[in-house]
C-alpha cells in the first residue's frame, strides 16, 4: 500500500527526474518508462536519467531514447530512484547525497530490494521486499494517483515484471505476479513484442559470445558452482557489445548447479555476475560483502 505522504508528493511537486541503475536491467528501464508516462498524463515535467545506455532489447518501450545519461543541479523538484539497490548503483552517488544534503531536496526510494543507504538518504520510501518487481510498485503508485494506465504504461509495466521473474520461470513467478500480469494484459499490455525483443531477439555477434563463453565453462565439484569468463577481447573479435553479455549468466543457471558465475574482464575491471536457484543460498549477502549488490538468487560485483 502506498502511503498518503508518498502519493502527495507526485500530486504537489512539478517537476522530476526519474533515475535508475547503472547497467540497467528490464525492471529499472521500464519502471521509469511507466511512471514517467504516468506523471506527464496528469501535467508533470518528467526527465530520466542513467548513466550507462538502455540495452538494445529495451528501446522499443515508449520513450527509452528519452532516458538521458546525466542531468544538471538544480533543476528538480524531487528526484526519484528506481531499483537502485544502493546509492552507488546509481553511478551518480557522491552527487546524489550532496544534492539532498544541500538542497533538502525531495527523494523517493523505490524499491524491492532489502534495506541500504537509500532508505536513509531518501524523505520517502515505496519498499516492498515480497514485490516481484519494481514496476510492480510503481503500478500501485500509479493506481493510488488515479492515472489510467495506457497500453504503453502497461506494456512498460510487463516488461519489468517479465524480465525480473525470468519470462515467469523464477520463484517470484506466485499468485499474485500473475494476477498482476493479467491485470497488465486487461490494459492492452503488448506482451507479444515483450517476448519479441526480449526472449526471442539475438544476433550472430550475441550466438558467437555466448558460443566463446560457453566453450569455457567449468565445473567446480567441491563448491557446486559453475563459472566461465569473458574478456574485453572476445567482445572486439567477435563485433559484439555490452548488451551481448545479457543472457549468459542466466544460460549458464540452467547447468544443476548451486551457483552459476559469469566473469566478464574488461576496461581494468573484473565483473561477477551470479545466479542461484537454491533458495537456501544468499548470493546478495556475498554480493554487497565484496562491494556489490543485488537481490538474493541473482547478485554481482566488481573488482578494480
């Protein structure tokens, strides 16, 4: 349920900026998408932020090329983050926290990952940690300002709860996620371009890394883990890109395993992406250890 407090401050303010996750996912692109259609239906001025590019799977939701990758001081009312896990998920963290501190600027904190510093830097916190996705909760933000959701919103909507529960294969796939789907789907949501661009898009560059990682993969029987790795010049060989690496940690889970781990080296760093389907296992508690974050049964971080 989303408070009354909360809800005033999209009904008082004018102007936002909607900012999510650096090396966005489904759920934080389309969330801000959803809401940010949302408040320009009742007046709003609504920019979007993120540092890192909308992956190419998720350009073909209704204003994606409008997602900005920086934004000046001053110019919002209230700021708003979307799935960000943490401040430094962001990419715009030291900035963010001096903005607030200064300024005493608005912050709301949507959200369903578990508590961090977000909670305590934002004025108001829209948290549900047994949401399946974040567009989940911006759609009852959405139904709490008496918006009608579009067919855009809606398509928006679906995408963050398609891409956050897998295609609707992962554990958060309960009741009311498919409830809520079909909610979506009584709003003209367009689930046939979801899976189009999501499941059923790829390219010869794509097919050629995953073969490169995939021909790498080893099994590590004391740990019940899986792992491959990628570098920098496996991308350039084979003409692939950033948004190629997608996929492979998820292809690498469907190996029985514990733990499946995707190294990827590149530009001085060393990213770990994990995923688990052992509900037992809490790979964002090791993730945030190390630096990074996430949410339990899928997790990452970086080493510089």
């Amino acid at each position: 349920m989303v408070s009354n407090e909360t809800i005033n401050v999209f009904r008082v303010y004018d102007s936002f900026l909607l900012m999510i996750h650096q090396s966005p996912d489904g759920d934080a692109v389309a969330s801000a998408l959803a809401l940010g259609l949302a408040l320009k239906e009742i007046g709003k001025t609504v920019d979007m932020v993120c540092v890192d590019p909308v992956p190419y799977q998720f350009r073909f939701l209704s204003g994606a090329s409008l997602i900005r990758s920086d934004f000046f001081l001053g110019d919002y009312d209230v700021i708003v983050t979307l799935d960000c896990g943490d401040t430094k998920r962001t990419g715009f963290s030291p900035r963010l926290k001096e903005l607030v501190r200064q300024k005493e600027l608005v912050l709301v904190n949507i959200d369903h990952h578990p508590k961090n510093d977000l909670h305590g830097l934002a004025t108001h916190n829209l948290i549900d940690f047994t949401a399946p996705s974040t567009s989940y909760l911006v759609a009852e933000l959405i139904r709490g300002l008496h918006i009608r959701i579009s067919h855009k919103i809606a398509t928006c909507l679906l995408t963050g709860l398609y891409t956050d529960t897998g295609g609707f294969k992962h554990s958060n796939t309960t009741a009311k996620t498919l409830h809520f789907a079909a909610t979506l789907l009584g709003h003209g949501a367009r689930l046939k371009d979801i899976t189009r661009h999501i499941s059923q898009a790829t390219s010869v560059a794509r097919l050629k890394l995953w073969g490169i990682a995939l021909s790498r993969v080893q099994q590590h029987h004391d740990f019940n883990l899986v792992s491959t790795v990628i570098g920098a010049d496996d991308i350039t060989r084979v003409n692939a890109n950033d948004d190629d690496i997608a996929g492979i940690a998820a292809l690498l889970a469907t190996i029985p395993a514990d733990v499946a781990a995707l190294v990827v080296v590149q530009d001085g760093q060393t990213q770990v992406r994990m995923r688990t389907k052992n509900k037992q296992i809490d790979l964002e508690r090791l993730a945030v250890y190390l630096g990074g974050g996430g949410r339990r049964m899928s997790a990452g971080f970086t080493v510089i």
